[in-house]
C-alpha cells in the first residue's frame, strides 16, 4: 500500500498537460479503494461500488482538460462518487428521492492483527452496537476522516455540510465509543 | 464537564484537527484524569485498525485493468506514446509540479514589447503558491498574485532574463558566465547561483530582495550604476517615497529610500521561521505588523477583498504564523487578541 505514489497535484498536472495515462493509472490507484469503500457504505453491493467507482474514475479522466481548475481532486471525486451513489439509488424510483440521511451506514471495527489485546469479541460488538444507533451523516463523517483521513473541511465539503457539523458529528460519534469504554473499564 | 471536554478534544486529535493549544488542553486534562489515558489508547487502536483493513476492497492494479478494458475507447493507444518525449523521467517529475501552471493559464504569445520574440507568461492567481522548474533548471517558487515572464529562447542567450511582478523565491542553477538577472518594476538583480526571495507587488510602495545564499548584485532601476551587493541574510528594500525610517543610503536628490538590513529569523512559539520565504512553505508568517499593513498581505493569500470600517482597527498590531488557516479561521484567531468584528461575504471581508 505504502509505494511512494506521487503527490495528487503532480499527476494531476501530469494528466492534464501530458494526457498521460500512467499518471491517471496512478491516479486511479490513489482514489480508487477510497471511492470503492466509500460507494460500497452507500450503496452496500460489491458490483455497484465497484461500477460506480469506476464510473467516477472516468469521469475524472474525461474531463482531464478542466482537471486542474479544481481545487481539490480528491474532494471532487468523492463528491461525484456520492451524487452518483445516490442516482443508483434512485434510479427505478419516482417518487421518493433517497437522501444521504437515508441510508443505513455500518462503522467496521475490524482490527486486522490478532494480537490486539483490547479489542476483543465482544467488546468490539458492543462498539459496533453502540454506533450502530448514530445517524448516517455521523457514521459518514467517522467513516470519512477515519478510514481515508480527510480533514474536516474536505469532509464538510463531500457531505455538503459545515466544519462545524462535521467536527459536532465526529465528537458524537467518539463519544458514543468511549461511553461503552467507560462501562467496560469502570473509567471515570 | 471534563470528561466530556476531553472526548471532544481526543476526537479533534484524532482527526488531525487539533489546534496546538488544543493539544496543550488535552494534555493538561489528561494529568488531571489518568484514566483517559485509555480512552486515547483504545480510540488510537480503533482509529488505526482501519488503515490495514483493505482484505474486501478490490485490488487497484486488476481494477484499472477492467477499467481501461471497460472504457477502451476513451484511451487512444497513442496517448502514452506520442508524449513520450514530452515527458519528464519520474525524477524530474517530483521537480515539475510547476507545470501546474497550466491551470494558472500558460501561454506563450507574440509580445511585442521585447524585441517582439515569443514570450512565456505565469502567473499565479491570488489565494494560491506555485513552483516550477525553468528551462535553466531554476526553481521558483510565485507567491499569490504574481506573473513571471521570460523569453521563450531564454535557455540560449548567455544572460538569463526574467520580469516579475509580485512575490518569488529564486533558487537559481549556477551556470559559469551566464547571469541570472530579475527586472521587476523598480529594482533589478543580477546573480550567478543563489537562493534569493525578491518582492515587488506593484500595489505595494516597498520592493524588497532578501538574499539566502551566495550574492547578489542589485541596482534601481534607472540608476545602473549604483550597484549594491548583498551578502547572505542581508536583505535590501527600496521604498518609493518618503518615510521616517532610518535609512543607510539615500539615493541623491530622489525622495526614494534604501534600506539594507539583517534578516533575523523570527521566534514564534516554539519554531523559527524567516518573515520573508516562509510563504514559499505555505506559512504566512508576520511580526507585530499593524492590520492597514497586513491587509494587503491577507488579499493576496486568502484571495479576498477586505475593507476596513474605523482607522482604529488599521492600527492593531500582530505577530502570528498561518498556515491552512481560511480567511474566517484566521480572523477568528485574531480576534481573540484584539476586540474587532468582520463580516465575510462570498470574497469580501469587512472588519468593523
């Protein structure tokens, strides 16, 4: 996971000026599992998600003319992944639009070594348990800055929503995690 | 409640978005509340545990496979082929970010001005910073509101000519016998291989060279012969009318000042920074700066327009370090060390 890829703004500079497909390859690899993950919480199909991930993908490279007018590449293509993981949903639907609040969203606590000593079995359900209840646009915003590290204002951006919520949707979120901790540890 | 206050603050840490003063905070409360130590050991563990956990997303490199086969049509066989030449080894590339300019509109185009060969043009708008590689190998680095100009033929002539209007940082390539020479507006330097930041914003009645490495030659535009040398931290700066500051050298019979100084790194907080090429990294640092000088400052990096309502405001000074801050960020802060209240609407700034 860790090759050293070249920054977002050099490949995009890369794939505007040059046309270059090995840089929009790289790119792809860059965004991809990020756009992937993030259609697959909406969405909840592999073959979807990886449909409209791919789908966003080209739209990145179809427009590689106008690519590096926009600020932010990263944010963009999460913003396209989201309007077009909502078209999905919509699709086959007259009447009632699907909005982001309507979507169910797990959290994942998956802890990928073994050896982890804290969070064990059943602690990990309670957690699970215990976010389970939060709205969509809470667990968005955990999913968001946790999974791909997005700062607040990029996440703000994506969920069309302000800093400030994001930053009051994330502290929601931790706290209804250190709750059970609190519990289980008997902590202050 | 604390407890609370520090889940907010461990969220924020987390995050990334933190403030250093929050982090402070933080680690004050959690002297205080041992126990919060694990919180901040599970909620790590829980945040971590996400970055390994890619077993169910497929892998890009098949991915982009399916995906070039998917939309075949859209990638000319060519398209790698014929840009071969054009571009740079993967080296070189870590150097050309420059090329970003594109997006900043870079053209050449017939100018009639200098001897009527082609020219190219960047320019960087405001609220934005760019480097590039010229054809010499020079970097630069332009700073917000700014254009470089050189002759399309630049690499060939023996002396290496460029204009600039605004802000850049040269780390020129020393090449034997082939002087770098900068024309801006009113000052021009000449150099072989240096590291030098030169100011010269046409609004702004200061232009300024400061000098990090190697020398430099300089001259007003106008008075040639009157060189002056810097040394490494030396900074000059010409000012265009009269002012009260000291000064070492006056021009004869202008009203125009020359002042040559040290160039002291400053101390804010824990860091050193140097005032004058730290916006090359992205930091807008400045040291008790009244807000009627920091204005202009503040149009070009945050690409905003501001008005100010009461002459009072204009004279508040301050000393600060901003680096991703946005415009509403920033004056937030400064608010807490002046009483002054802004309104901002779409890129106007207006501060009560």
């Amino acid at each position: 996971m860790s090759t050293s890829l070249p920054n977002l703004a050099e490949l995009i500079s890369h794939i505007t000026l040059y046309n270059s497909e090995k840089a929009y390859r790289q790119l792809f690899k860059l965004l991809y599992p990020s756009l992937y993950r993030f259609c697959h919480c909406l969405l909840k199909s592999r073959e979807l998600a990886e449909e409209t991930a791919n789908d966003v993908m080209i739209t990145l490279w179809r427009n590689r003319q106008h690519l590096s007018e926009i600020q932010n590449v990263r944010v963009y293509s999460f913003v396209i992944a989201r309007n077009l993981s909502l078209n999905v949903l919509n699709r086959g639907r007259k009447r009632d639009m699907v909005a982001l609040e309507d979507i169910m969203i797990e959290i994942e606590l998956d802890t990928p070594n073994p050896e982890q000593l804290l969070i064990n079995g059943e602690l990990k359900k309670k957690l699970e348990n215990a976010t389970s209840a939060l709205p969509a646009r809470s667990k968005l915003v955990f999913k968001l800055i946790r999974e791909d590290g997005l700062s607040y204002k990029e996440t703000a951006e994506i969920l069309n929503i302000s800093v400030k919520t994001v930053d009051a949707h994330l502290v929601t979120a931790v706290k209804k995690l250190t709750a059970i901790l609190k519990a289980e540890f008997k902590l202050m | 409640m604390d407890t609370n206050k520090i889940i907010e603050l461990l969220a924020r840490k987390m995050a990334g978005e933190a403030t250093a003063e929050e982090l402070k905070q933080l680690d004050e409360l959690i002297l205080r509340y041992p126990d919060a130590v694990y919180y901040e050991e599970i909620l790590k563990e829980i945040w971590e545990a996400s970055a390994g956990n890619a077993e169910d997303v497929p892998d890009p490199g098949q991915a982009y496979l399916l995906h070039q086969l998917k939309y075949h049509q859209d990638f000319p066989v060519q398209a790698d082929h014929a840009t071969k030449s054009a571009e740079p080894s993967e080296n070189m590339f870590s150097l050309a970010v420059g090329m970003l300019i594109v997006l900043l509109v870079c053209f050449t185009y017939w100018n009639v001005r200098d001897k009527g060969g082609p020219e190219i043009r960047i320019s960087v708008a405001k609220g934005m910073r760019r480097n590039f590689v010229l054809p010499d190998g020079t970097l630069v680095w332009l700073n917000s509101g700014s254009k470089l100009s050189y002759a399309a033929d630049f690499n060939q002539k023996d002396a290496r000519k460029v204009h600039l209007e605004g802000e850049a940082f040269f780390d020129v390539k020393h090449l034997a016998g082939r002087p770098f020479i900068v024309h801006t507006e009113k000052i021009s330097v000449k150099v072989l291989g240096t590291a030098f930041n030169i100011q010269a914003y046409p609004e702004d009645r200061t232009s300024e060279a400061t000098l990090l490495r190697g020398s430099i030659e300089l001259y007003v535009n106008g008075s040639a012969k009157q060189k002056v040398i810097l040394s490494p931290s030396e900074k000059f700066a010409f000012r265009e009318e009269r002012s009260r500051q000291k000064s070492n050298i006056r021009t004869k019979g202008t009203r125009n000042l020359i002042l040559i100084d040290h160039v002291k790194p400053l101390k804010i907080g824990s860091s050193e920074y140097i005032e004058e090429t730290s916006w090359k990294d992205n930091r807008l640092v400045f040291k008790n700066e009244s807000l009627a000088e920091l204005k202009p400052k503040f149009e070009r990096w945050f690409n905003v327009k501001i008005s100010m309502e009461s002459p009072l405001t204009g004279t508040y000074r301050f000393t600060g370090v901003f680096t991703k801050e946005s415009i509403t960020e920033a004056l937030t802060a400064m608010q807490l060390i002046k009483p002054f209240t802004f309104k901002l609407s779409a890129h106007d700034v207006i501060i009560h």
